[in-house]
C-alpha cells in the first residue's frame, strides 16, 4: 500500500510505511546542502531528519526543506 507524502506543493507516493532520510531525500530529490524537515503548516515540525533515521509515514505527512547555510537574526 502506498502512503501519500507531500513536499512543498508536490504529491510523492512512498512504497512503505517508514522510510529512513536518506530514502526520503531521494523520493522528494532534495538537495545534498539543504537540510530535510517535518512540515506543519508553513513551519518546520521538528529538528531536521539524519540519513540514517527512520521515519513512521502516514498519508498527509508534510516534508520540507531548508538549506544548511541559512541564519537567521538580525545583523
């Protein structure tokens, strides 16, 4: 059974029901200098997601990703 994943506005369907990051990353293509998040809403959901973590998926799940050399704050 296929779980339905969204990353940004696009719909991805994954073969199981977890997935480590590094699966993750290739299914979405995110780049290897951006760092992969949960998403809810418009925010990220979490620290960001290892290569060698494992993922639960459910069907809805929101992914997103931000890229490393970004800092925030005020100069």
């Amino acid at each position: 059974m296929a779980v339905v994943l969204h990353f940004g506005k696009d719909r991805y369907e994954a073969t199981a029901e977890e997935l480590t990051g590094a699966e993750l990353r290739r299914l979405f293509s995110v780049p290897s200098d951006d760092d992969l998040f949960r998403a809810k809403g418009n925010k990220v959901d979490g620290p960001a997601i290892a290569e060698a973590e494992s993922v639960s998926l459910k069907n809805g799940d929101h992914f997103t990703s931000v890229p490393r050399n970004i800092q925030g704050g005020a100069r």
